[in-house]
C-alpha cells in the first residue's frame, strides 16, 4: 500500500477505505465515498470557521506560524520591508516575480496614471455626512465603481483583468483620503504624479495651501513599510471573502467592496483601532497591572496580543516596532507607547499569556505608528484596505484562473424540524420567538 495513504474504517457498516494524501491533506470529496449504502449522501467535514480546511492551492505567501515566518512568493518580509518599495512588493505579489528596474517604471508609470478619480466619484462622497466611518465610504465607493467601469465584468479576460488591477491599487489612496478631506469639510486634492505611492496618498490628504507638498521622508517610509507588511496574509477573513464572491465571477469592484466590509470588523482589520481604545482606557503605567488581572479574570482581551496563526511572534509586530521608534524620533515621543512597551513587558513575563502563547501581533503597534503620523483611529482600517487590495487582487486572480476552483458552496449541517404541515393561523399557538 503506498505510504501516502489514509486508511479509514467505518465502524458502522466495517468498510475500510484507502484515501490519498496529497501536500499534507485529504481532499474533503474523497470523504463522500464513505457511506451507509447507496442512497447515502456520505461523509462530510464538519469545520466551524475553517480551522483546518484547505479551501485553495496557493503560490502567492506562505506563512509558518509556529516559527514566525512570514514570505511572499518565496521572500521573507524582512527582507522586502529593507530592501523594496510597496510597488515592487506589489508588482511581486501580483506577478510572482520582482521586477528589473525597466519593469518597475513602467508599472509605477502605469499606477501613477490611474490615480484620479472619474468626477462623478465626488458626488458619491457628498451623499455621506460629514461624520460617517471613512471605511463605510471607502466600501460604498468602490463598490459605486463597478458602475462606472462596466467593462470590469469581463473578468475572464487577462487583459482586462490586468487593467481593473491597475485602477484599483491605484484609486484606492485617492478614494481613501478623498473620504478623509470628506469628513473634515476640506476641499479633496488631485493626485501628483511627481510623487511615490505613499507621499502621494500622504499629499491628497494633508495638502492645504502649499504649491507642492512635501512628505517627511521618514513618516512616508514608515507607511510604505507598513503597507508591504500587510500586502497579503494568506486565506484571511477578508481574502476568503474576496474569493468566495469572485467564484461567481463577480466584477473585481464587488469582490474587493464585499472583503473590505469583512476587513472592517473589530476581530479582523479593526484590531488596531481596539488597541488604541485599550490603551487609552488603561491610560497609566501604573494601571497596567491591574488591567491584566481583569484579562486573566475573564473581564476583556488584551488587545493586540495572540493570532489564529502565529503561534510565535508575528515578524510584522517584530518590524513595526523598530518602525515606531523611527516614527517618534520624527513626531516626539507619546505616552500611549510607554504604556505599551510596558504592557508587552508584563504580559511576555506572565505564565497565563505565555502557556497560551498571546504575543503582540501586528496590529499591537500599528495603530499607534497611525496615531502618531497624524491619522484618526477610524482611519486605521481604510489603511490596512489599502495595501490588502493587492493582496486581494493577487488572490482574485489565481482563483479566476485556477482550473479547480467553481462557484464556493459550503455545505451545512440541518439541525431543523422537518416535514412539518401547516396549521390554520387560527389553531396555532404562540411560541418565544429568539433572535
């Protein structure tokens, strides 16, 4: 028998069946042939969450989370947060390869001219008040462009796939700041071709009177770093979402709308914006402990600390921290990082922290690099949608051209009543109807 093999016996009816293993799994529909008799649906797996159900073959990021290891296509982030910019890791992630220098102008040259914003997007945001969530304007914009490009239904065509790629990596800083301004009553500013991706988006949202603004180098850098670190982070909530809607060859609009709004909850890009909330309720040093008595209690979560994957150390949270301390080199120091780095301190010495393996992730920092650079905590998931979209798309794209994949169906588990009969709504009685 070949040793990559799953012998399984059925104790109910005494069968054996041998089931292929391939890359470590056993495909889900070879459990179908593991029936009762012939009229027998079969064996399915029942995985609440998808806590161990591969859904997708994927050459785009690996990720080993009991050792910390984070790559795309085969690169360690380490390495591409020292030594690229976000549109070279961009260009990587999409592509699977990192370009010559040749490769690079053209692709910039190619975002950089995609930036604006067809007119009609301004009438879009003056629908909204003055004080809606920047991240539900950001969903309702994009998802507005599928109107405006009608071609982007044709997804099974590279060629066109490619140039709805383009308009959205680069419209999304030119929609996220135009909400900024929006909720500030600022008039919105154009995109400047003159300027790298980041000192762009920077330029369209802080651009008051000056002719030409000019970024801090340091405070662009950072954003750009923190925009390759959250590229792409394997079959994530949002990603599963842009993927689950993309198999009904829904328009790439659509598809990365509906995995922004995922990417909007407190539990997947809101993270960040929890911490800062977190942090401002500690509000002491001297508080820290006592908030972590609370914790172990069972009163709240230590926001920021523990992943679904890493079991280690996040190597982002590892990178962002060095990031923080350029960043307040340039802004001045904030008592909310003391709070902190005093906050980690603790909790990395505590047995109930460290036996449940809670390590600061990447949202754990991130927030207050935001916070420092001049952004409001509702603007922090409007940030991480931004460089996710390439993420996204990379992943969009393998599905529409993967031969494997068809319209995502889940199957469930009825638990219901059944073949109940109808009775006259005078003869029925009144039930506790729960929500």
């Amino acid at each position: 028998m070949p040793s990559s093999t799953l012998t399984v016996t059925d104790n109910r009816t005494d069968k054996t069946y041998t089931l292929p293993i391939e890359d470590g799994t056993v495909r889900a529909m070879d459990m179908r042939k593991i029936k009762t008799s012939d009229d027998d649906f079969g064996l399915m797996l029942y995985d609440p969450a998808f806590m161990n159900t591969a859904s997708c073959r994927s050459n785009i990021t690996f990720i080993d989370g009991d050792r910390g290891i984070l790559e795309y296509r085969g690169y360690p982030i380490e390495q591409l947060a020292e030594h690229c910019t976000f549109l070279e890791v961009s260009y990587l992630t999409l592509f699977g390869e990192l370009p010559t220098a040749a490769q690079l102008d053209e692709w910039v040259y190619e975002i950089t001219h995609h930036t604006m914003l067809h007119e009609s997007t301004k009438k879009f945001m003056e629908g909204f008040r003055h004080d809606a969530h920047p991240m539900s304007m950001l969903i309702s914009t994009v998802a507005a462009l599928a109107s405006i490009y009608p071609d982007a239904h044709e997804v099974q065509d590279p060629q066109n796939r490619l140039l709805q790629i383009k308009r959205l990596i680069a419209k999304m800083p030119s929609i996220a700041a135009m909400s900024y301004r929006h909720s500030l009553g600022f008039p919105y500013v154009y995109p400047d071709n003159d300027l790298s991706y980041t000192e762009n988006f920077m330029n369209m949202l802080w651009r008051m009177v000056e002719p030409k603004y000019a970024a801090n180098p340091v405070l662009a850098r950072a954003l750009e770093v923190l925009f390759i670190l959250h590229a792409d982070h394997e079959q994530n909530c949002g990603t599963a979402v842009m993927r689950s809607v993309g198999s009904a060859l829904t328009t790439p609009y659509l598809c990365l709308a509906s995995a922004a709004s995922a990417l909007s909850g407190p539990l997947h890009g809101g993270a960040n914006e929890e911490v800062i909330r977190m942090l401002d309720e500690i509000d002491s040093i001297d508080a820290i402990p006592a908030y972590i008595q609370s914790v172990k209690a069972g009163k709240g979560r230590l926001m920021g600390f523990g992943h679904r994957v890493y079991k280690n150390f996040d190597p982002r949270a590892t990178l962002i921290k060095k990031i923080a301390e350029q960043v307040f080199e340039v802004t001045g120091p904030n008592p909310k990082l003391q709070i902190a780095l005093e906050l980690e301190r603790i909790a990395l010495q505590d047995e109930y922290f460290i036996s449940r393996k809670l390590y600061p992730n990447v949202d754990f920092y991130s927030g207050l690099i935001y916070q420092a650079i001049g952004f409001k905590p509702e603007m922090f998931t409007v940030l991480f949608a931004i460089p996710r979209t390439v993420g996204w798309l990379a992943q969009w794209q393998e599905m529409v051209t993967d031969s494997e994949q068809k319209i995502a169906r889940p199957r469930q588990i009825y638990t219901g009543p059944r073949s109940r009969n109808v009775v006259p709504i005078a003869e029925r009685e009144q039930v506790p109807v729960h929500a």
